[in-house]
C-alpha cells in the first residue's frame, strides 16, 4: 500500500466496502430505470408489452453469458483494473440508453443490409426497438462483471469472519438503488415527450464519477490475480485443498441456493408493485411508498444478516455454524409468504410482507461467503458460473409466472411458493455442504 492510500489496512477495507455499496447501487438503478419509465417510453415509441419482455428477456441472457466471461476475466486480471472497466461500459450503456431510438435508427440501415427483413430501417417503432435491444443487451453484459470483481475483492481484503457483513454492505446496494431510483425519476420525468431521457443519462454519469474514489482507495490494495496457493486475507491460513468430490458437492449445493434465493427474490421485485395495486387494489401512490419501505426493510434484513454473523463468530461460533444459523433465520422469514398468500388487503399483509423482504436479501451475504470459500484462484470463474444459473433460471421464472397471472387472475400461488424456496437452498447445504467449515484452494 502505498502511504497516502486509506485503505492500507485497518478501517480501509471498510471504506473499499463502502464503495463496493455504491457500485452495486449504480448497477441497480441502471437496471431499473427502464422499468421506471417504460410506460412514458411507450407511449411516446409505441413499445409493446410483448417488446418490454423480450428486452428483459434479452437483459437476463446477456448478464448470463457475461458472467461467465467477465468471471474468467476477473481470475485473470487484477480486478483493480477489470472492475473500473466494466462499471465504465455499463454506465455507458446506461447513458446510451437515453437515445435507444436514435441509435436503433443509426443501426437499423445497416443491419438490415445483412439480415434483409430483420429490421425495416422506415419503420419508427421497429428502429426504437432495435436501438432498446441493442442498448439493455449492452447492460446486461457489462453489469454481469459486478459479481465477479466485487466478491473477489471481499474475498482478497477480508478474513472469513468478516466477509459475511462485508458482503451485507455490498449487498445492500441493491436496496439504496431499489429506494434512489423512483425518486431520481420523479424529479426528471414529466408528461413532455423525451423527459424519459434524463435519468438515463444522470444516472449514467453518477457511474462514471465512482471511478475516482475507487483507485484512490485501492492504491497498492492486493487485489491481483493469484498465481499460486496462498492466504488471501491477512491472518487467514491456507488450509489443504478439497477433495474433487467434495467441491463437486458443494458447487451443486451453491448452484440449488443461488437460484432458489433468487426466486424469492426476482419475484418479489418484479410483481410486488403490480400485485399490491391490481390484486389487492392499493392506490399507485401507496403503492410506491410501501414499495420504498420495503426495500428500506431488504436493506436492513441484509445489514443485520451480515453483523449477527460477525457477533456471533465473536463469541467463539464456528464461521460455518453462524452463517448456517442466519440463513435458517432468514429463509423462516421469508416462509411467511405461505400466510401472505391467503390474506387480503390490509397491515396484516403489508407487515409480512416486510418481513419477507427484510429475510429474503438477508440469505444473500452468506451466500456469497460460502461462495468465496469454495475456491481462491477461482472465485470469478464460480461466481460467473452460479450467475449464469441464476439469470437463465430466473428469465424463465418471470415469463412462468406471469401467464399463470393472466390465466388465475391470482397471484396467490406464486407467493406461496416463492416465499419457501430459501427452505430447499437451506435443505441442500445442509445435505451436500458438510459439517465442517469449508476447505478453500
């Protein structure tokens, strides 16, 4: 480290934590600010509902093929390097995004040139399209890189005891981005057409602008590829490698959590607003409130999943025992759901619901340490490959659920069931994971 750098050890790490928060913030308000403003997005480029689907559809695919390469490239390279890189594209793409239409009319001419009949660069809608797909694409590539780069450098700056909340603070970006984004939308959007643009290219901006504190913060941090077997935080031994068998067990034991937490989580984030309005009859206005405080109630659920681990391996808890413990703690929150589905309207429904959501991004700082445990040389290439599971499983969960929606006029069924899958993620590593700790290579 060098000597003008905060996070030569002590509370540094902390702050590189804090900044590990803000990118993943960025990364969900990128990604959500579509969702914010495709009905003014609609209306003025005449997108369908079947379009919006297939650039969430497209989204999902892209993050999943990208993980895969952006993991491989995080193994490779210092993630120093390779995590400013990827936040660059992505906040690109967020800001190019704010002219979709534009660019689709830009590409229209040529594409169709090669693929006669794919695009009608004459046709409006159909170039708007074109520059959406080609743009939430680009995203979902670039955000892909997030997992990868921000668990390895958990991994490298933190013992085993703290990665849990370590990972709490990461992941609580999520929620802070769930909480910003309404609002930034709200201050610029307005019933004037092209409106929509501003918080594409705002938000975009804001990504850019986090580049800064990261190198400064960073400087001489060992954040590099590792070339051979060796501790990765100070004061964590190397202990002997796995045996294949065993890493096999235990990959398909992360590979049953990450997608099961997932569906807990991508459902509720995707139909809670819609459900509370159309089903239940709530006022948008109550709607988008209690949507806020929700989010508020995962970022808590997060936060206070990540320090319980970190006090109890204080008094003496196995590591392994108090992450078990939390994600057991968690996954029965979140197996309210089974209640929620047969109530009606009313603070009964909205207080479990808070309680679901406070448990559901609780399971998540946990996962990624037993993640991070698995392997040390390739945690990039672990991560991109649970990621892949996971966006491809849940892509197809979202098209699932909703023609059960269209075809029951109930979303009954899918609360019921997605609040107990954290149940099976905890079923399989108490199965396949083992007793001890985890061995790391």
């Amino acid at each position: 480290m060098n000597a003008t750098s905060p996070s030569a050890g002590g509370t540094g790490k902390w702050w590189v934590c804090g900044l590990l928060l803000m990118a993943l913030m960025l990364n969900y308000m990128d990604r959500q600010t579509l969702s914010l403003t495709i009905v003014p997005i609609s209306k003025e480029l005449e997108l369908s509902n079947t379009q919006y689907g297939i650039l969430e559809k497209g989204f999902s695919y892209a993050f999943a093929i990208g993980g895969l390469l952006c993991g491989l490239l995080a193994d490779r390279f210092s993630v120093r390097w390779v995590y400013p890189l990827v936040l660059f594209a992505w906040s690109a793409a967020g800001v190019a995004s704010g002219f979709a239409d534009r660019i689709g009319q830009m590409i229209a001419g040529p594409i169709a040139g090669v693929w006669p009949g794919a695009v009608d660069p004459q046709d409006p809608n159909g170039c708007a399209f074109l520059g959406f797909l080609a743009c939430r694409t680009a995203l979902g590539f670039f955000e892909s890189g997030q997992w990868p780069c921000a668990l390895i450098t958990t991994q490298r700056l933190l013992d085993p005891a703290d990665r849990p909340f370590g990972n709490s603070l990461l992941q609580s970006g999520a929620s802070v981005g769930a909480i910003l984004t309404p609002l930034v939308v709200q201050a610029l959007v307005t019933e004037q057409p092209g409106t929509w643009r501003g918080p594409f290219v705002v938000i975009g901006v804001l990504g850019l602008l986090w580049l800064v504190p990261w190198f400064w913060f960073t400087a001489g941090a060992s954040l590099g590829a590792l070339p051979q077997h060796r501790s990765v935080a100070s004061g964590e031994p190397a202990p002997a490698a796995a045996p294949p068998r065993l890493l096999v067990r235990r990959f398909l034991a992360l590979a049953a959590v990450v997608v099961a937490i997932n569906l807990t989580w991508h459902f509720f984030r995707v139909w809670l607003p819609k459900m509370l309005e159309e089903y239940h009859g709530y006022q948008a206005v109550t709607v988008r409130y209690f949507t806020s405080a929700y989010y508020i109630a995962t970022d808590l659920g997060c936060l206070a999943s990540g320090f319980a681990v970190k006090l109890l391996t204080a008094r003496r808890w196995p590591v392994h025992a108090a992450r078990l413990t939390l994600f057991l703690a968690c996954s029965l929150l979140t197996a309210l759901s089974t209640i929620a589905s047969g109530l009606g309207r009313g603070p009964l429904l909205l207080g479990l619901l808070l309680l679901i959501g406070f448990g559901s991004l609780g399971l998540f700082p946990n996962y990624y340490s037993l993640t991070q445990d698995l392997s040390r040389k390739h945690q990039g290439k672990i991560t991109g490959a649970l990621g892949f599971i996971t966006w491809v499983a849940t892509a197809e969960m979202q098209q699932l659920v909703g023609q059960h929606v269209d075809r029951t006029h109930s979303y009954a069924d899918g609360i019921f069931w997605a609040g107990l899958a954290p149940a099976v993620a905890f079923l399989a590593l108490c199965l396949l994971w083992g007793r001890s700790d985890p061995s790391r290579r």
